[in-house]
C-alpha cells in the first residue's frame, strides 16, 4: 500500500495485465519480453480519476519486475498433471 492506496497487478490474458487501485482499473500493460512495457490508460470518465505520473511509476516497475500476462490455470494444471504421468 502506497499514499494511501492500493495497487494490484493481475494477469489479463497470455499477454497482458491490468492495473488496479483500489479495485478500480487504472490501465492495461503489455510487454512483449524484450523489456519494452507499453499501457493503455482508462479515461477520466471510467476511472474517476486522470491517473497520475505516480500510478504510472508504480504501474511501469510492477510490469517490468514481474513481466505481464501468465497462462490459463487449466493449462498450468494439465501441463503438470502431464509432468507426472510416467
């Protein structure tokens, strides 16, 4: 939790993560593995809120320690159900 708030990167699709504060979105980062991190912003009019160089901060370091994006569970789950089988 910083100033008061509380982010939360979680995983969107194979490729992407959205941005949360609060539990509201902030914006939605991709990152292709090559260490670039592109986002795209919510509006004012869906946030309730210009988000501020801050979230950015906050959003570009999580994405860029963490990566974005992560496989379906089901397939994590077979994947090491399959790893068992002899």
């Amino acid at each position: 939790m910083t100033r008061g708030r509380g982010y939360v990167l979680v995983p969107d699709s194979l490729g992407t993560s959205r941005l949360l504060c609060d539990g509201r979105l902030l914006g939605v980062f991709a990152s292709s593995g090559d260490g670039n991190v592109t986002v795209e912003w919510e509006t004012e009019s869906d946030f309730g809120r210009i988000p501020e160089p801050y979230d950015a901060s906050v959003g570009y370091a999580l994405s860029a320690a963490f990566g974005t994006g992560a496989e379906p569970m089901w397939k994590l789950t077979l994947n090491a159900a399959l790893e068992l089988w002899p």
